[in-house]
C-alpha cells in the first residue's frame, strides 16, 4: 500500500519505469484524473451543502448522515483519482494493458442508491408535513 502511495508523489521513480508514451495519452490519462477530482470537489461540496442548508428531517439525524456520506464518498473518489491514475500511468510506461476497475460501476450504484433513499426522505417528509 504504501509503495503505491510513495508513487503518487515520486514523479522521477515514475520516470525510470519503462519507455515514454505518448504524450497525448499521458496527457489524457491527466484529464481524466481532472474529471474524477472535479467529481470528488462536487461530492465533498454537496456533504457541506447538506450540512449547512437543509432543514431538520422527520428522521432523527439524516441530515448529518447524508453530509457524512457525501465527505466520505467525495474522499474517496479523491484518493481512488490518484491511484487509478498512477496506476494507469505505469501500465502505459510498461506497454501493459490499462488497469481494469469496477470503481465506476460502483460509484453509479452508491449515487443511484444514495438518490432513491433521498427520494424515499423527501416523501416522508412530504407526509409528515401534510
């Protein structure tokens, strides 16, 4: 794990792996890392907005579950981003396929649940104050 993580800030050791690649595919495994670190900012402000705006809930304590939730998912992505893309990166240097992940695939599920319990809380919501 932690030879993993020392990857992430060894810009030379990751230079002395294998041949150069492309420098458009390097500059496009960044973007993609752009994309994943604006998605984790996204998360990480969503968990302060749920903390700081919405109103109290009929559920004891939602409101801060759902920011705990958010932070914690947004962190992750974030620490996900740069591993996938070191990881991406080295499988480049060395002429190895791209990294599989199923961390996408994932992600969409935890959002799309996290949504249907929202959905669930604004309708009791709804009834509580009918």
């Amino acid at each position: 794990m932690f030879d993993a993580m020392r990857q992430w800030f060894d810009a030379q050791e990751m230079r002395q792996v294998g041949t150069t690649p492309d420098y458009r595919f390097s500059l496009a495994n960044e973007r993609t890392f752009l994309a994943w670190i604006r998605t984790a900012l996204a998360l990480v402000a969503g968990g302060l907005a749920a903390a700081q705006f919405l109103p109290p809930m009929p559920v004891p304590h939602l409101r801060e579950a759902i920011a705990v939730v958010l932070l914690l998912l947004g962190a992750t992505v974030a620490v996900r981003a740069v591993d996938h893309w070191a990881r991406a990166e080295r499988a480049m240097r060395l002429g190895h396929d791209l990294p599989a992940s199923r961390f996408p695939a994932l992600l969409a599920l935890v959002v799309g649940l996290g949504a249907l319990l929202l959905i669930a809380a604004v309708l009791a919501q709804a009834v509580h104050d009918a």
